[in-house]
C-alpha cells in the first residue's frame, strides 16, 4: 500500500512562501496522493515557497503571472530574502519542480493557463489520417502515431498533392526510405505507407489501388523456430520476484498472466479492474482490431492478481490495474515498460541465453507450452487472437523429434 504521512512534517521548518503561501499545502497533499517520497515532496515545497518569494522581490503580482516569469525565474542569479541559494541560479531540476507547482496553480485557476508551444499543423495529405485508422481499422492510438511519424518522413518525396501520385514515385520513395534499415522497421515504413494510400483512395484523394505499388520487404513465413523459454526457466524467471517488495508482487503477477494466458504487452496496460470478473474467475482481453475474448484466470495467476490488488496497489481514482511503482502514480500505459519488466526478471534469473529480452518472448512460451500439453492448434489460436490459424501454426514446428519422423529425406543426386 502507499505510505500516508502528515503533510504538516512536510511543511515543518520551510520557509514561507509569500504569495503562493496559500497553495502550498494543497499542492503537498496532491504530491502525497500522486505517491511522492517525504523528502522529495519537501523539496517541491521549497521550490514553490522560493518561487513566491522571487516573485514578491520582483514586484510580479501572482494573479497576473505569465508563462515567461518561469523562464526568468530560471535565469535569476539569487538573492531573495530568507533563501538558502544566494548567488546562485536555480538548477534546472530546480526549475522543474517549480514548473509542476505552476501546473498546479493553472489546475486550481489562480493563474491562467500558459499558452501551448506553437506546433506546426499536420501536412494536408494527413488530415482525417488518423480518425479513418480508428474508426476503419480499429488501430491503437500509438500505433496511429507510429504511422503518422514514418508517413511524414516519406511526404518529403511523395509531396502535398495526393492526386499527383503515381507507382513509380510511391516506389522510389519507398525504397530510398527503407534502404539500410533493419528487417522489422523496413516493414513497418512499408505497412504505414500502405495504410496511408488506402486511405488517400478511400477519400478520393489519389489514384486508385495505389497501395499495391508499395513494395514488398522480402520476408520467409514461417521461417524459424519460435523463440521461446523451456518450462523450467519460465518457473524460474516467476520465482526471481521479491515477494517481500511491492513491485515484485506487481512484477509476478505481470509475468504470470503474460506467461500463462499468452498476452501482449499492451493487454497488461489497457487491463482494467472491472476487466475481473471474481465470482466465474475470467478476465476480459482487448486487444489488436478491437478483438475482446474473455479468458479463464489461471489460480496461481488470479492469486498474484488479488494479492496485487489487495496488498500493493496504491488506492487511487485509476480504472487501469497496473500502475507504475515510481510517483507519480499513473497507469503503466507503455508496452515497452512492460518488456522492461521482463528483462530486469531474465537478469534476476540468471537466464543469459533468452532468445529475446521482451514480453512477447512469453508469448510465444505460452504458445509453446499449451502446444506440448496438447492443447488444439485452433484453441491456441483462440487465445492468442490471431487473425488466422496460419499464425498459430508458427509454433506447430517446436516438436523437433517429432518433424524430424515426417521429414522427408533430401533427394540426393535425383535429375532436376
């Protein structure tokens, strides 16, 4: 659970902070529930104090301030009544503290809010990009983002005029862009590419079937063997989790619903506590293309989960179920903080010769170990909510012993 301290041991022995005097102390409460340390929220404390003293020696009245008093702030060489800096400019870290006291005055109205930094608008061809992904393919938003960035890459060949477009400039564009790249990013210039032309088509705004003028990176499906751990290491890689501190109950749990049930990094940060269904023992899974399955909640899984929940989660307003440990309290939204996760368990383990180092490395172990307790291709598909079966077929070749009873012996010295 998140420790609770006094906010009044907080404010003992800092000095006053002039016109921001008033807000200093709802500002300490808002870093105690957002699970800010003692010490690190007394230092927020005085941060904002200084601010409000620098601005009563400035003559500056906080109900006009401006965005750029920060800046100013920054840059002042100090010697402001009853500070402990004098002669010196406040570090940038410094500033930072004092930059989220302004947010929070911003939050209450008692400044107004600073204006956003001007950004430059997306380029014409991208506008509507993003809704028709969401409403027509059912993209994730940071997949969407993803796209929009490698598309405006390539904008810089292909021009702002859709309509003039044709194969040989969508080829050439391409193919300067992905030149040099590895194997994964050179596919996904090419898929955001492909999405961005069918797009332009479905609008009216290019020629039509443009998207198959888009080459194809070279690829051999279903090529390898599926990286994945033996079952022993994975039991040793759950059993690397210090139960005894938070995140190691937090880290479990995570790896056994990522090992048991075969989940994307993803369905772990959109999982959400009505997501739990306790009284059938199911958990709901939302995943690529808006797919939803409910699935069975193993018992050493829902056990680390209710141990989570019960014991370690901070008691907080967030629908999400996993948060991050370090303040401030927030979902763990990015998948690559769930791979993080991962990682840091492998080297706990002392497993040095994983195939990979991320959470679709337990993926495919799920995958691999459902196949070995002969569990049906089709309901391994099912879980893992591939589109195709040919997807899951993948994971059909992790029997060696098995191919090697069926392969066919090369043909040596037979006429071609």
């Amino acid at each position: 659970m998140m420790e609770r301290y006094d906010p009044d041991d907080v404010l003992r022995r800092i000095r006053p902070g002039g016109c921001v005097q008033p807000y200093i102390r709802g500002f300490v409460e808002q870093l105690m529930d957002s699970g800010y340390l003692v010490l690190i929220t007394r230092d927020y404390a005085r941060s904002a104090g200084h601010l409000g003293r620098w601005l009563d020696a400035s003559g500056l009245e906080l109900e006009r301030f401006q965005a750029s008093y920060v800046d100013d702030f920054g840059r002042h060489l100090c010697a402001c009544p009853s500070a402990s800096r004098l002669g010196q400019v406040p570090s940038r870290r410094y500033v930072m503290r004092v930059r989220r006291f302004v947010d929070y005055l911003q939050q209450l109205g008692v400044v107004s809010a600073a204006p956003s930094t001007p950004t430059l608008g997306l380029p014409l061809p991208l506008v509507g990009f993003r809704g028709w992904m969401l409403q027509h393919r059912g993209l994730a938003t940071q997949t969407i983002d993803r796209y929009e960035r490698l598309v405006i890459k390539m904008l810089s060949g292909l021009g702002d005029e859709p309509s003039d477009y044709d194969a040989s400039l969508v080829r050439r564009v391409v193919l300067n862009e992905i030149r040099g790249l590895g194997l994964g990013y050179a596919k996904t210039f090419v898929t955001a590419l492909r999405a961005f032309l069918r797009f332009l088509e479905a609008e009216g705004r290019c020629r039509s079937h443009l998207a198959r003028a888009v080459p194809t990176v070279p690829h051999w499906k279903l090529s390898s063997l599926p990286r994945h751990l033996e079952a022993g290491a994975v039991e040793r890689l759950i059993d690397s989790c210090d139960l005894d501190k938070p995140v190691g109950v937090r880290d479990q749990a995570i790896l056994l619903l990522l090992v048991r049930l075969g989940l994307r990094a993803g369905d772990i940060g959109d999982m959400r506590l009505n997501d739990i269904d306790w009284t059938t023992g199911t958990l709901t899974v939302r995943g690529k293309g808006r797919r939803e399955i409910i699935l069975p909640l193993p018992q050493d899984a829902g056990d680390a989960l209710l141990r989570y929940l019960v014991d370690v989660r901070p008691d907080v307003d967030i629908d999400r179920i996993f948060l991050c440990s370090n303040a401030p309290i927030r979902p763990l939204f990015k998948s690559a903080s769930v791979s993080s996760i991962v990682m840091l368990a492998l080297r706990r383990a002392g497993i040095t010769n994983a195939p990979s180092r991320g959470a679709h490395l337990l993926r495919h172990s799920a995958a691999v170990s459902m196949l070995r307790s002969g569990v049906s291709v089709d309901t391994i598909s099912t879980v893992l909510r591939h589109g195709s079966a040919d997807m899951t077929a993948y994971y059909a070749k992790v029997d060696v012993a098995l191919l090697e009873k069926v392969a066919q012996p090369w043909p040596e010295g037979a006429p071609c």
